[in-house]
C-alpha cells in the first residue's frame, strides 16, 4: 500500500473521531477530513436520557471534544453540516454537501462510520408535533425544548429497549406520569421472564404503567398528539417517544458497491477492513464480529464503536491491529435498578447449536449483617454438558454491572461454571458477601451439568 | 478408603463449619462433631468492624447459624466452649478439654479448622486495660463493652493493614479521634506509592492522623492505658488496637506430627488433604494454593475458608473436589474509598522470577457527563517481555471490587494486557465511562510491553 495522505472519515461522532484522532496521532503529517452532517461531533449519544433529565443542564454538555477543539489542538478537519451523498470506491473520492454546495474530495483511505438510525414504523401521526425519536443530539435538544416550553403531563413510550426504559425513568424523574407500549412481556426485550418481572416491577414501584399486548395503530391530536391510537384503545399522551429499534445506516456504502453482511451492516474483516480497498468501516454501521456466535452481529454498542475506531483508524495508517470481537455485553439502568446481560440468551444459544440450560439465583449484593445490601439476581445460561458458559443476566439494586463483567471475561476465556465457582473474587462485607452471588449461581449450576 | 462413620472438626468458623455442613450434607449418617473453643460458631469475622461502629446492634448479630440450629436442623453436633488438646493421627482420636473435663473422640475423618491468631507484639503492657487485639467475636464484644461504659475519646491503632484501617475509618465514624502508627509509609502494608498515597489522604480527610516511622515501645498507663510509648514520644490513647498482623494457629498440628509447610501453615494438597491419613485442613489455618506464585502461601481470607471447608467436607466423605489455588485477592473500606489488590506486588513479582512494570491511570468512574462520578486510580503490573498480566492495584470511590473482580478473572485465565484491553465490558453512563478504567489502563499498559 502507498504511503496515505489524506484520510477521509464519514460520521464524526464516536467511531468517527476514534479513527480520526488515532490515525493523526500515529501519522502527524496525515490530513483528516472529517464530515459530520449533524451540528456536532464527538458527543455521548448513550447520555442523552440523563441529560435531558436535567433542565438546567445544556445539551453541548454530551461533547466530550468540540469540533473547533479537533481543528486547533489536534489538526484535523472536522467540517459539521456537511452530509456525504456519494462515495465512488474507483476513484476514491467522496461527494459531500456543505454550505459551499456540493463537493468532491479524493481519498487515500476512507473511513465508514455513519452509524445507525432509529426503525421509522409506519404509524399515522409520526410527523405530529410531540411525537420524537431519540437517537442523535439535535433529538435530544428537540425534546427537551419541548418538556420546558409546554405543560406537559402524560407520557408514553413505545418500546421497551435500552432507551424506553431509560426515558421511561428519565421522564418520571422530571414528574410526567408515563406508560411504556410494549408487544410482549420480556423487558428488556429478550430477556428471561425471572428478570423481565423484576424490571417490570421496578416500573411498578414508580409509578410507571407497564401494557403489553397492545397494538399501536397511530397518533391522535390536531398537529400536535393528543392520544396514542392503539387497537386496544386510546392513551392520552402530551409527548410520546418512539423507541422500537434501530437499523444500521448503510446506504452509502450499499450504493457504493462496499459489501453488506448477513446482519445489515457493513461487512467488515477483523482489521476493519471492507470490501472496497483502503476502505474501513466502525461503529454502530460496520459488523461486529460475535465470539460465541463466530459471525458477524448488528450490536450498536458505544464501547464497540470506540474500539472498532481506533482500530480502523489505526490500520489505515499501517498497523495491524485487530478486532477480537463482542459478546454483546449490554447493561441499562431503570430506576434504582441496573439491568444487563452478556453473550447468548437461552434461544439464541439453542439456535446457535448448542444445548443450553439455565438457572437463576437471588441474593443479597453485601455481607449478612452489613447495613444497605440490595437484592441481586444473576442467571446463568450454559452447555449442558459441558458446563461452558453461554451466557448471563442479571438485575439487581448494586454491582451489577461490574458483576457482568466478571462473566464477560468468563465468556471471553471459555470458562465452564466450575470454573467460574473457582474464582479467587474480592471480598469484604461492605461489597460483597463472603459468596459472592455469582459464585452462589455457578455453585447452583455445577450440579446441573451432566456430563 | 473405608466408610467413614464419624468426622470430627477442629474450629466451628467459616473453614470449620462449611466443611461440617458439606460432609453432612453429602451423607446424611455421617455423625459430625464439632468443637468450638469458643462460645460462637459460624460467624462473619470479616464484619467484626462494621458491628463495633454501631452500639445499636448485638454482637450476635454476626452469628450466620447458631450452634443450636447447627444440631437441629443440620444435625451436627457442635460443642462450644470445647478446646481441643490433642490430636492423635495414629489412634485417630482427638483430647478435648470442656465442661465435662477431658475427653478423648474417635475420628475417621478429621477436620483441622483452627484458624488463625493476631501476633502478639512484645510491648510492654500489653495486659492494661484498653488495649485489644481483634479476631474474636468474644474480642469484638469486649471493644464494644468498653466503648460503651467509658468516655474513650482518643485511639490508637497500631498496623496499617485491612483490620487497622477499617478499625481506624469505624473508630473515628463512633467520634472518637484516631491515630494509625505503622513502621512505614505504605498503606495497605505493600502497596505502591500512587495507591499508599491516595489512603492517606483519605484518612488526613476523615481526620486519622497517619503516623509512619515511629517504633512503639509499650503502653503507659496505671491499669488503664494512658498513652502508647514511642521512641518519637507518647501518645496519649484511651483505647489501643493492636492490628499487627495474624499468624496460622497450628500448634496442635505441628504437636501431632503433621506436615506444616514453608508458609507456616498446615500442608495441604488441592484435596485438601494434610500428610496424616484422613485428616483434611481448611481455612486460614491451611496453606493456600497461590496460582502465580505455583506454592503454598498463607494468605487468611474467609472466601478460601468457605471455599475450602467445603472441598475438605465433601473429600471427608469420598468425593473428588480440588481446590484450584487463590490470587491473594482482598479490598478494604476506608472510608469513602474502596482499596484492594489480586495477584502480585512489583516486588513480590521479581521475587518470583518474573520481570515486571507497572503502568498507573487516573480515571471517572462514570460517563463524562454524568452526575456523582468518583475517582478510580487503576495500576497494572505485568511482565515486560509479554505483557502477560501478574497483578492489579485499586483505589476508588465505587466500583473498585468488582472492577477488581475483572482482573482477577484476567490472572486465571492468564490473561495479557492485549487480551484485557480486548474485552467486551459493560457499559451505561451510571455505571462505567465508555472507556472503562481498566481497559484506559490496559491500553496504556500496551504501548509499555516491549516484546
């Protein structure tokens, strides 16, 4: 490969500017051009509930690095507003639409990180006012504009994922009286039905009316929604948020010829490569690669995108640096609980050929007589057989997302449960008790192993 | 091996009585005997502090299982307030002395659970009043008696490991005004400048005077202690904890010939078996399995207790359970800060054979913008040539045992600083940075390996 002198990144958010900034640190005399179609770059999208929380808190308080801080200290060209509306892979070059118009600009490598964007279901009424989805911050600004300039009392969500059950908190935390929308009653969806009541009566205890079954037909209200339209009947709602999912942003690439992989997303190797030469994909829009599964997911994940960024970033200036892959470690607080798994849920092990077998415990989250313990439950998912670990997920009041990780890095290593009822944890009555609950569940589990 | 009728058990603590419960549980007419010297078993040791912090609470209330519950719902037959004098591993028989004078039992299986005991520092007046040791629930109470019936205005604690810190961090939330007197700087004894440093100033915040290099020479005072005698002058002290250090209890191991190992505890293979034939030892007063170290270390913590005692009590009686080894894992409350360690000191590192650095980061504990972040100080030790992880040092306002939990997963699966920095962690803005602490510290500790 020749020697690169200009990177080109799409998407300026976080694998965008993970790459930009780790090709310029390892390559100074490299130019970076990053094109972000949004106001702004670098921010914590997976903040935006707990800052609209906040009223006194601005929303530029989610960018971690402006744009103007990237151009002065760290030399690259970060241009906002500006949407990328073709890439040609034969002449690498991109076309972007800025405030000069459009514009082409030749690459030496390229790097995909255009992220995903929330499913738009066909609901009549999506276009009314009070009717929002939440993935990017100018989202996040419009509905807290909305809470602050309107009386606003009634709020429903529709899905139960990671971002309605956390709006879902968020907006009974600033006094709207909420009901999350839901098909069925797994909550997060996926999750086991030991946990799922556990979140659901977390929403119980505060006030937050929990309908599953429920088919939501459209919006209600004379341009602004007054009502959520479900087969079911109508809910009175002064703000409704759609949070049914997202779907990798592909298009560009799609329309480049850059291959797309069995989960939607870019096709990317472990070098996050694609199918176009001196192209890179990262981020929520690129393949990530599942351990356990052995094939490449569509898991947007914050941390991924960070990762797979530096990565790509790395790689496009000469490294070899590879991506090891995910587990699909996901954890999500409601209230005063934290929710969360890791690897493979029952089904997904089962389809994925294995034999898998469950159990669950509840414990206490510090030593007996230790003041402020809280209840935890963990469940264990694995190899019949073998004991191998599959998969795990917890709830509970404390550390439980620490506690995940523990099985992360079990997942990680292959462990069976025996091993991980070996572990050598940390104890003291004020974190722990002398068995820890992770340990109480791989001890329930080793005598569910049968080979 | 024949059928064993009768199993008797040295020590009704944590070791003691899991293993009293495992042989019970495995075979239903085994009769199992236990003799406690003292008049509490089964109690959470580890949680003596956190009873002596608050006067509400009887000491009791650290008793998991009663003795008496122990015999009637267990059905083992556990005699308190009995010393055992002797043990015969030829006869198998064991003297005891109790309320009905001496008396000899016959054993199949014996249980060596004795525990360990604090070193007893010859200063002189150590017998005045006010000044204690703690490792008892029978010591824990006579701190707690004395704290009640007298003005105590100042203490002195003598030690700066975990039972004096925590000691120093109770003492001070009961009012009273603390100094901690160690030879050196390093709090916990071992650690590093960077984490030693950060304990200090918890302490100096919380109003601990921490006083390091001072020798102490004995204790003044006219029946009561008055003040502790130093070679840099007196401190006045209406109440001492001397916290210096505990030793394996096995006199009467050693006194019935069996193998005592280069630790100074009780040798023990991974069955848990000693050198005599059916004797098994468990718990502080038995060599632990060090993983890295590869030998027999004493390192008392009530995790191994319970997680030997229930190997030794399902091996009694004829199962095939191995104990896998330790990391020398431990964490500590000192105050708001949360410090502890797995694996190996720098030190401890090169002495065996191994050529180690250390990397150390500062982090958030939470997103950047996400309210009640805390301080997490993150240190690495591993091999330069490899990056092969040896140990971890953690100190922190949340999260550091569990995070600590994540490195000890790393030492067993033998991890490297590569492997770490790979790991699909958990991550929400409440619980993690999107980077979390370790993975910060385990790409810092990349760039250091030199292989």
């Amino acid at each position: 490969m020749s020697d690169p002198k200009r990177m080109i990144v799409v998407g300026g958010v976080a694998a965008g500017m993970s790459a930009a900034s780790q090709a310029k640190r390892r390559k100074k005399d490299l130019e970076v051009i990053v094109f972000e179609r949004g106001p702004w770059v670098s921010y914590g999208a997976c903040g935006m509930p707990y800052n609209i929380q906040d009223p006194q808190r601005p929303i530029e308080d989610l960018v971690v690095i402006s744009a103007e801080s990237f151009r002065k200290e760290r030399g690259i060209d970060v241009r906002i507003h500006h949407a990328v509306k073709a890439v040609d892979v034969n002449k690498r070059s991109v076309t972007v639409s800025g405030k000069n118009g459009e514009e082409t600009h030749a690459y030496d490598r390229l790097v995909m990180a255009t992220g995903c964007r929330p499913v738009h279901p066909p609901f009549s009424g999506m276009e009314k006012d009070g009717v929002f989805l939440l993935h990017t911050l100018v989202q996040a600004e419009k509905i807290k504009t909305y809470l602050k300039d309107r009386p606003i009392r009634r709020a429903v969500v529709l899905g139960g994922g990671h971002i309605g059950l956390e709006m879902a908190d968020v907006l009974t935390e600033r006094g709207l009286s909420v009901t999350v929308i839901k098909r069925s009653e797994d909550v997060p969806s996926g999750y086991p039905k030991e946990i799922s009541k556990l979140v659901r009566s977390e929403l119980e205890r505060h006030g937050v009316e929990f309908r599953a079954g429920a088919r939501v037909l459209g919006f209600v209200g004379d341009g602004r929604v007054e009502a959520v339209h479900t087969d079911a009947g109508d809910l009175p709602a002064d703000l409704v948020l759609v949070a049914t999912g997202v779907t990798p942003e592909v298009g560009l690439a799609r329309d480049a010829g850059i291959r797309i992989g069995e989960s939607g997303a870019i096709a990317v190797d472990d070098r996050m490569r694609t199918s176009a030469p001196g192209v890179f994909a990262a981020g929520d829009c690129a393949d990530a690669y599942h351990i356990l599964l052995r094939r490449g997911v569509f898991i947007p994940r914050g941390t991924t995108a960070n990762k797979q960024g530096r990565i790509a970033g790395a790689n496009a200036v000469g490294a070899d640096e590879r991506f090891r892959g995910v587990m699909g470690t996901s954890v999500t607080k409601v209230f005063d609980l934290a929710v969360g798994h890791t690897g493979l849920m029952d089904s997904e092990a089962a389809g994925a050929g294995f034999d898998p077998v469950a159990v669950v415990i509840s414990a206490r989250t510090r030593a007996h007589a230790y003041p402020g313990s809280r209840d935890i439950c963990v469940r264990l998912v694995f190899e019949r057989r073998t004991g191998r670990i599959l998969g795990a997920q917890m709830a509970g009041g404390e550390g439980v997302a620490k506690r995940l990780d523990v099985l992360v890095a079990a997942l990680h290593a292959g462990w069976t449960v025996e091993d991980l009822a070996s572990l050598d944890l940390s104890y003291a009555p004020p974190f722990a008790p002398v068995w820890d609950p992770i340990l109480v569940c791989a001890n329930v589990a080793r005598k569910k192993v049968s080979g």
